[in-house]
C-alpha cells in the first residue's frame, strides 16, 4: 500500500508539471480548445491511441470476454478496430483541411460551419451532452481500480480523481491534454507489453491452455456465441463492431485531433501512429482469456451483494499474474490509461458546450451583438464553469454507479456519434448536401438506436439479434441513417 501510494504520487505531480506546462502555452479559448496546430504526428498519434483505449479497454472490456470468449474479443477488439481505422482515413484529411478553412474549433462548430446553420450547431451541443455517460464510465472504472490500488472507498477515489483531471484540464486545456497523454501514453505502450508477455507465458506454461478453456466452456472458443446475449450472431458480432468502430471516430475528443496539425503529411503519419499502438492496446482484451486460468470466482464475487462483477475481471487477473511490487506499478498505469481518455473527453466537452452551446443561445437571445474577441473570452470562462459543473454530477453519479458500466456509458455515446456520422460523411464526401437530408437522418438515427435498446426485445420478440448490446442498435440505426443518406447525396451530385 506504501508502495502504491508513492508510485500514484510521483504520477500525480509528473502529470500535474505537464498540466502546467501546457497552462504556459494556452494564451485564449482557441488554443485551450484545439492547439495551435504545432503537435507533432508522433504526439498527436500516442495520444489519440491513449485516448480511445482509455479504461474500456484497459478495465472493463477483458471482463466482456472473461463472460463471452472470443465472440467479445472479435467484437470490442478486432471488429472496432477495423472500423475505426476504416472511418480515420476516411474522414480526417477533408474534415482538417475543411476545418482549417473554417476556422473550426469542435465537431459541432465544423457542422455548424459546413452547413452554415447555427442551429444545427446547437442541435449537436445538445446531443454532446451524451457524452456524460461515458464520463461517468470512465471514473467509475478509475474508482473501481483506485479502491482496489490504494484501499481507499469510492467516494475518496472519486474526489481524487474529478479534482484531480478537472484541475490540470482546467488550466492547460488541449496542451495539458496531449502533453500528459503522451507521458500516459508511453506508460500504457510499457505496462502492455508486460501483461501481454504475462499472457504469453500463462499459456507455454500450461500443457493445453485453450484444450482446457474449451473443456470449461466450448462457447468460449466459437467465433459466435450462442448462449451470450451481447454476441449470439454474426451481425451482432462482426458488422456490428465495424459500423460501431467507425462511427466512435466521431467522437469530439477524436476527429478533432485533425486539427492539431496543418498537413495531410501530419495527419497520414499520426493514424499510422495510432493504429500501431492502439492495435497493441486491443491485445490487452485477450486477458479475458487468461483469468480463467488463475482467477478464482469468488475474487469476482461482490463481497457486499454477493452478485458476480465482470468488471473486476482485469483487477483481478493482475493481482493474481504478477508480484505485489508489479501489479502495484501496472495499477498505477491502468490509472493513467483512464485518466488520458477522461482529460480528453472534458476539453471537449466544455469547449463544445461553452463555443457551440452558450455563444450559440446568446446570440440567438441575447439583447446586444458581441465582438469576435468578447465571444472568444466569453467562452473561455464559460468552459471553465461547464469542466466544474460535469464534475459535481458526475461525483453525485458515481457515488451509486449503474450496473455494467461498459454497457451504460457505450449507450450513450453511441448516440452521440450516430448523430454525428450522417452529416460528417455527407460533409466530407459531398460538395451540395441537404441540411433537411442530414439533420433528419441524424434524428432518425437516434430515434432507431434508443428505441431498439429499450424496445427491441418487444417490438422483434422473434428476433435473435441482441438487442441488449448497445452495438447492435447502434449498427442498425447506422446503416438505417447512414446508407439512405449518402445514396441520395450520390443521385443528387
């Protein structure tokens, strides 16, 4: 506990100098929100790879597996993957370069611009606030790490962890974000090729490894998953994860990474960056694997309810994997790992809430015209205010957080990126793009996806797909908004 306490401190203070470092060079609302177009691919590739891997990958998913086999792994791993590095290419060189020319500062500002509608940037500032849900997935996995790491209760982990990225967020802003993501990042690269090396070992040690898994359970070995109720086809498997993996690159904290450069060169070299490392990062899911192999069950058991925690499952596997020493270090990173993904989701939140959502609504309302310069400073407090707020409710949230957090938070961010996708695509594939067209097949989108979450089982009581997997309605209501939209784009050209 000593041990742990020192490491997590010497962390604490080398992120909090990066946090300063990055206060030095955010001079106004533009830098806070996206840089100033100095970040090196290098950079802006480590980074991006920390914040999609963030404690989905790191915390949560290997439990997914752990319960559902390799159908989990070709879904939250390989499926995502592809799709996402599918979705980057596609949309990254067109988004910056239209983004720079725009003078775009979030992903609802570059709608808003594309379209030239403020209202359609405020439609997208609303359904960011969706985002909030993955928020608080995110601090509930640190929590549930950080109670075990550290021996301290929730609600001390909580406070911790909200004042402590909310504070070095508040003050460096994107700079802050990248500076430290990077040192985050490097750190996740490290401790992954030792739980990877861990894995590697568990299974040459074993005489039949998988022969034994396959004996416990031979569902665990089939690509598709009958008895699973996330990934019990290969639509809800396979074509499900691609569209979701796509669709995630619209999320604020990750298309905007296009405008931390000024090249195509820049942004060609940063996806390689990134698909390298994030690749590495997708392997950490194959510890699902492993835990059956020296996690006994009642470790996965909550002591208080008695009910089975999937999301235990990673904690777990480390604690009985490696020495004290070790797993005490690896802790510390997996910390850091959820921390890079939630500095980057509060810079764009509170940037897009106070640019799109707070400027927008002023003038709109607001009694008297304000100069370019009295809008910039205006939102620059303004995101100050909103980073505060988010994490008061998200600490009230927290304090009793919802069963399966990788279940709640994909929910709702899902919604947020399918609302997105229509009008990005459309944005970047098509010059005349109807704004009736895409602002409708965005709503529709979401209509699709909640009402098939909430109601499908109901509405389809033959069906066999798995409505209870987020990526499954997110998929249909993808290709529901996605395909008609852009085959019209096409006819109209």
């Amino acid at each position: 506990m000593i041990l742990a306490w020192i490491l997590f401190s010497v962390y604490l203070i080398g992120t909090a100098y990066l946090g300063w470092l990055g206060h030095q060079k955010t001079d106004g609302f533009s830098s806070f929100a996206i840089g100033k177009g100095d970040l090196s691919p290098l950079q802006v590739g480590v980074t991006l790879a920390a914040a999609t891997a963030s404690a989905a990958t790191f915390i949560i998913n290997p439990g997914f597996v752990y319960v559902d086999g390799l159908a989990a792994f070709m879904h939250l791993g390989i499926s995502v993957y592809l799709g996402f590095v599918t979705m980057l290419v596609i949309l990254s060189f067109r988004f910056r370069k239209m983004g720079e020319e725009m003078k775009a500062l979030t992903i609802p500002d570059w709608i808003g611009k594309r379209y030239k509608s403020s209202s359609f940037s405020l439609y997208f500032a609303f359904i960011n606030l969706l985002s909030f849900a993955f928020i608080v997935l995110l601090v509930g996995g640190i929590s549930i790490v950080m109670q075990n790491l550290l021996g301290v209760s929730n609600m001390v982990a909580l406070l911790i962890t909200l004042v402590f990225v909310t504070g070095y967020v508040l003050f460096g802003g994107t700079y802050a974000h990248v500076f430290t993501n990077m040192f985050q990042g490097f750190l996740m690269i490290f401790i992954t090729l030792i739980v990877l090396w861990s894995g590697i070992q568990l299974m040459l040690q074993s005489d039949g490894f998988w022969t034994e898994l396959y004996a416990s359970d031979p569902n665990l070995l089939k690509w598709v998953n009958p008895d699973s109720k996330l990934f019990n086809d290969y639509f809800s498997t396979y074509i499900a994860g691609f569209c979701i993996g796509g669709a995630l690159v619209c999320q604020p904290h990750i298309l905007t990474k296009a405008l931390y450069v000024k090249t195509d060169r820049a942004v060609r070299n940063y996806i390689l960056v990134f698909s390298v490392v994030f690749f590495l990062f997708i392997l950490l899911l194959l510890a699902g694997f492993w835990a059956h192999s020296i996690v006994p069950v009642e470790q996965l058991t909550d002591t208080e309810t008695g009910l089975f925690r999937q999301d235990l499952v990673m904690t777990m596997y480390l604690k009985n994997a490696f020495p004290e020493w070790l797993f005490t270090i690896v802790s510390v990173v997996l910390l850091a790992a959820a921390m890079s993904t939630l500095d980057g989701l509060l810079v764009g939140i509170s940037t897009i809430t106070a640019n799109d959502l707070v400027l927008n609504l002023i003038e709109k309302y607001g009694k008297s015209t304000l100069s370019e310069n009295a809008k910039m400073q205006l939102a620059f407090k303004a995101s100050h205010i909103v980073l505060v707020v988010i994490a008061v409710l998200v600490f009230f949230v927290t304090l009793n957080p919802p069963k399966l957090l990788g279940i709640f938070g994909q929910v709702g961010v899902y919604g947020l990126v399918l609302a997105a996708v229509p009008p990005l695509l459309a944005g970047v594939l098509f010059r005349n793009v109807s704004i009736q067209l895409v602002w409708g097949m965005s709503a529709w989108a979401l209509v699709v996806h909640f009402g098939l979450y909430m109601w499908g089982t109901t509405l389809f009581p033959d069906s066999t797909l798995a409505f209870g997997n987020p990526g499954v309605t997110a998929a249909i209501a993808l290709i529901c908004s996605v395909v008609p939209t852009l085959g019209i784009c096409f006819l109209k050209r």
